[in-house]
C-alpha cells in the first residue's frame, strides 16, 4: 500500500426534502450574497428553484440566478459567472444540478477572487488558485461525484481542449442530497450516471501496479456491486428510492478518494474520453466512457490478468480459472460490456449519437499526449499509437 493523504471536508445533507434546508444551511455560514447557478429548464420545471429561492428569502439571504450551464461545461460560461459574481459582490455560489453545474461553479469560485489570472492556466497546470470563492450545492444527478470531490473539468472552446485539475478549492462546503430529485431523470441520463459511478472506482482498481491494498479493494468491490445492483433496480424503477439513493452516496463516494486509498491513480479512459467528447461535444460523457472501456480493458488486460480477474471472480461472479486467467479476465470484461447494453448504453464509438470518424483519432490522441509532452501510465503505458490503437478497436 502506497502513502496517501485523505481529506474530504464536505458536509452532507443527505435525505428527503433536504434541498429545503438550503436556507438555513448557508445562513449559518454567515454569507450574504448568494449566486444560485444551474443549468437548463428542468430546475425550473421540476420546482427545485422555486424551493431554493423561496428557501433563502426566509432566511433572509440576498441572491442572483446565473442558469445555462450545458453538458460538458465550457470556459466562457464560467468566465461570464467569474464577471457577474465579481459586479454583484457575490461571496458564496450554490450549484443546483449535477456535474456539470458544479464543476462550473467550481471554475466560477477559483476565478472570481483572481482577476490577475487566466483561469485556463489552471487547468493546464501552470498555476494553482491562491484563493477562491466558497461554494456548495443542491445535488439532482447521481454521476460525478464532483458534490465532495476535489476535481474540476471544463472544456475551453477556443482550442478544443476538455482538461481537469484537482485542488483543495474545488472541496464544497456542503453538499445537499435528496434521492427523489433523481426520479426524473431520464433512462439515458441514469445509465449515464451508473456507468461515471462505476469507472470512477473501476479506474482506481484497475489503475496501476500497486500491490496488498486489500482493504481498498474490498471497499471498491462492494461499492461496484452495490452500483450494479441499484442501477439495474433504477432502471426498471425510476423512482426506487433506495435504489436512488445508493447511487447517489455511490457517486459522492467512489470519486472522493476513498475507493483509490494507497493505490496509484490514473483515470486513462477518463482522459481517453475527454479528448472524445472535447471533440465531439454531443457525447455525454457517461456514453462516452461505456463506449471506450472495454475496448481499453481488452487491449490491456494481458498486462496483468490476476487483476482483471479478481475483479471479475469478486464483483461478476465469474468462475476462476486457475489454468487459464486471462480467459477469466475477458469473461469479466464480457460482463461489464454486457451490463452496459442491459442499460442501453453504448459499447462501441459507432453506437453513439455523435458520428465519430476514425480520422479525428489522430487529433484526439495528440491532444491526449498533450502535443507529445506526456504519455498515460497505467497497467500498460499509453502513447499516441496504443491511444489510437484503442479509439481503433472502439470504433
């Protein structure tokens, strides 16, 4: 077991009609003024923004609405929030959305306080936040995670780049989560949600070399089978409450570090799935991920069966094969991509709604090197050709 770190300051509210607490919970922070920041029309439909601003008026909270937040949030919205929060004297943004609202809001915090820097020099790792805005949030989508972790992704439409950075600023103060806001969300967006969970503890397992990390692994083994389980049950039922609720503290949970403790971390189909969704911005990025993962598993697999295969025994219950465990370990595969297609959600890059053409792979592996500058560790280290080679076998 490697060295680690583990903070995660944020606290939850998590429970029926807690998002009408909101009020009262940021009152006793002392803030004043509040920016409310969410995405399209379903916050306003569903009642949820009614509920919070009727919320902050009772306790007497100043606030500004700033919506539009799209899929695979972009710089220049999060650069007009940096604008508004700084003109109206903001000192505190509430995300109500999912992922892509906070990670917005999250940009929106590290920026706002820093007018001096370019924001995108963060995410390309040429400058840190000195300080930022404080922020939490309303959770409505059971995905990222992205409610207590300390990651941020925005995709800069200039250059065609989706980059992420972690810092503590992107840690919520609090984070809200009631399971019923989940029960309108649409099949696609919940397969969506279940396969982000699950590659977010997927990837930390299967991510490096690191050796006796029992205790880890059985915290991520039984946190994937408990996805599995309760995306297949939200599937059938929209709204199972506790099969809602599993996957939302499974969100919260397998991407706050817990799941990776003393293991090395390295997300390569996350980067692998940047590079497609930057380039194709219609891909959600959940699709994009069930899309790439086998192909990526399959082609590195050989590279350490006895781990493919674990997983495969310990949360497939597939059946061990001492003679032969790279057989085990493609059956495992098989059962991940099997799964997926229980879901409806694509397996291959030619399942997805986006029309994506082997010819813009060379482009998407070269941005993935970052023009050259890195290759991406793993069970088996990826350059631009193994890159392409996998978008290939995807396709």
């Amino acid at each position: 077991m490697n060295n680690f770190e583990y903070c995660v300051p944020t606290k939850v509210i998590f429970g029926r009609d807690t998002q009408k607490r909101a009020g009262e919970i940021i009152r006793e922070y002392g803030f004043r003024k509040v920016m409310i920041h969410y995405g399209g029309g379903s916050v306003k439909k569903s009642g949820l923004l009614d509920q919070v601003t009727s919320s902050l008026e009772e306790a007497g909270i100043e606030f500004i609405l700033f919506g539009g937040v799209q899929p695979n949030p972009t710089l220049s919205k999060a650069l007009e929030g940096m604008e508004i929060c700084r003109r109206e004297n903001v000192d505190f943004i509430l995300a109500v959305g999912g992922g892509s609202v906070i990670d917005s809001a999250k940009c929106i915090a590290d920026g706002t306080p820093n007018p001096e820097i370019d924001p995108w020099k963060y995410f390309m790792k040429e400058a840190v936040p000195p300080k930022a805005l404080p922020h939490g949030n309303i959770l409505t989508l059971s995905a990222s995670g992205s409610e207590t972790s300390q990651s941020c992704v925005i995709t800069n439409e200039e250059n065609g780049l989706k980059r992420g950075f972690n810092c503590p600023t992107h840690r919520p103060l609090f984070a809200v989560c009631n399971p019923e806001l989940t029960f309108t969300v649409n099949r696609f967006q919940t397969g969506c949600g279940t396969v982000d969970i699950l590659m977010h503890t997927l990837e930390r397992y299967l991510g490096g070399t690191t050796k006796d990390t029992a205790l880890t692994d059985r915290i991520a083994e039984g946190l994937m089978k408990a996805v599995i389980e309760a995306g297949a049950a939200a599937d059938l039922n929209p709204e199972d409450y506790e099969a809602r609720a599993t996957l939302m503290w499974a969100g919260s949970l397998s991407h706050n570090d817990l799941t990776g403790l003393g293991r090395e971390v390295m997300m390569t189909v996350h980067q692998l799935e940047h590079e497609l969704s930057g380039k194709y911005p219609e891909v959600a990025h959940g699709a994009g991920l069930s899309a790439l993962f086998c192909s990526w598993a399959r082609y590195v697999c050989g590279d350490d069966p006895m781990r493919f295969a674990q997983l495969a025994v310990r949360v497939w219950d597939v059946e061990m094969n001492f003679e032969n465990p790279l057989k085990t370990a493609l059956d495992g595969i098989q059962r991940m991509e099997d799964y997926f297609k229980s879901l409806n959600m694509p397996v291959r890059l030619s399942d997805l709604e986006a029309d994506v053409k082997e010819e813009d792979f060379d482009e998407m592996a070269e941005k993935c090197t970052n023009f050259g500058r890195r290759v991406l560790p793993g069970i088996r280290e990826l350059g631009k050709h193994e890159m392409m080679d996998i978008y290939r076998m995807a396709l």
